[in-house]
C-alpha cells in the first residue's frame, strides 16, 4: 500500500530523532565521499562565488592556495570547501574558514565585546 503524502510528512515527524541518527551515521560512515562531492560541486558552479561573493572560481582557488588550505582561524586543513569570510557591513572578503569558525563568527555577529566576554567565561570555567 502507498502512504500518502501526509503519511509520510506524520512519520517524519514521529521519527525526527531516528532520522537523524541515520543521517549522522550515513555521513561518518560516508565523510570523504560528502566532501569530494562539495568541492566538485563548487568547482564546477563558479557562479556560486561570483552571486555570493562577487568572486569567481579562479579568485576563490587563489585565496585557496595562499593558505594552503587551512582555516585561517584554526589552522586545520580542509578536504573541502572554505567558507568565503566577510564583513556583512561592508561585504569585503577577509579570508577563508573552516565551517565551524565560519559559523562561530557568525553566532557572534563579529561583535569582539562579546568575543571578550566568550574568553573570559572559557577562562573563568576552564578549572581543570
């Protein structure tokens, strides 16, 4: 018997938390193969830079290589793409990151008052 569609949209409700561990499992299970797919995506969708970022593919790959393919926070290498980092006042690029330093800054809406006040609660909770 086909389930409706409302059936479906039911069950995905019911099961969110199922879904979601298969979906953390396929992509453990399938981490290199998720990257490579992303960068061959980006590569081969230029525009995605160009109408995000007012860069093309050439411009990102050279940014891309001057840092060797590091996070330009962390430092940790990326077997995927970068994250384009920029002022939202301005739009001016600044560099590439890593997507958990991207969205880090993000959470903080670059306020450095609040970056502050993030390092001293890291300190002041830091008790080993």
């Amino acid at each position: 018997m086909k389930r409706t569609w409302e059936e479906i949209k039911q069950w995905r409700i019911e099961n969110k938390d199922k879904i979601k561990e298969q979906k953390r499992k396929y992509r453990e299970k399938h981490k290199e193969k998720i990257k490579e797919g992303n960068r061959i995506y980006y590569l081969n969708n230029p525009n995605k830079y160009k109408r995000n970022h007012n860069i093309d593919n050439n411009q990102y790959l050279l940014m891309f290589e001057n840092q060797n393919g590091k996070c330009a926070i962390c430092g940790n290498i990326s077997n995927s793409v970068l994250c384009i980092d920029h002022n939202h006042e301005t739009g001016k690029i600044r560099a590439l990151l890593c997507s958990n330093c991207n969205v880090g800054l993000g959470m903080f809406h670059d306020d450095i008052v609040l970056f502050k006040k993030a390092i001293s609660y890291i300190k002041k909770h830091n008790e080993v």
